[in-house]
C-alpha cells in the first residue's frame, strides 16, 4: 500500500516537488534590490586607420540584484561596450550594450545615456 503511494504517478510527484523547491528558493534567497553603478564605454571592433572619440566615455547603468546571490566580484565584472564595425568618417549615434550580466541573478534596469554620439576621423598617417 505505501509502496503504491510512491510509485503510482511518480512523474507528477517528482514535478511538482521539483517545483515546489524552485518556489521555496525564489521565496527565501532574497528580494532583489535597485543597484547604480557607473562604468567606462569600451570601444570595440576599432578599424585600422580610424580614429574614434566619444562624445560620452561614462555611462550610468541600473540594475535589479538579488540581494543575497550578489556578490561585489559579479558587478565588477559588468562592463559596457559600443561597437564600431562597420562605421566610417562621420558622426554616428550608437546604443552601448552592457556585457556579463549574470541572467537570472541581475537585470538591466536603465543604461543612462541610452545612446552616445561616436565621431569617426581619419587617422593621422602612420597612427591607429
């Protein structure tokens, strides 16, 4: 008789603790919480013979953490790139992208500003 309580229908019962041990986590590992932080935009896929400048080299950027999973070393490891393949002489408006978010542990909020302006110049001769 016992024995037909666990065996009967085992795949139902295994789902269902396994979800309830994915809610009972997401209840008690913590609340998540705004964090601010400011980084430096990293300029990628640079072509040779190129100059790039930005018109901002800093962007600020909000995030929702869950509190208790969150370390210091897992947000300074965030980092912020805009690419510039592709781009010649001009002036460009970008998005920068934010880079080695941890998905379920950390969210992108808000990236201030949400677009940077890129001037691309010839590179003076025998300059990168």
């Amino acid at each position: 008789m016992l024995r037909s309580v666990f065996i009967e229908d085992w795949q139902y019962k295994l789902l269902a603790f396994l979800m309830s041990v994915t809610l009972w986590f997401l209840l008690n590992l913590g609340e998540r919480v705004p964090i601010a932080i400011e980084r430096q935009v990293e300029l990628v896929d640079q072509e040779q013979g190129y100059e790039y400048r930005l018109e901002r080299k800093r962007v600020k950027i909000r995030l929702m953490a869950m509190e208790r999973l969150v370390s210091e070393e897992v947000i300074e490891k965030i980092t912020v790139r805009v690419s510039v393949k592709g781009l010649k002489e001009g002036e460009y408006t970008v998005k920068p992208h934010v880079h080695h978010l941890p998905a379920f542990l950390v969210s992108l909020e808000r990236i201030e500003p949400e677009y940077i302006k890129v001037r691309v110049l010839k590179a003076p001769s025998g300059g990168h």
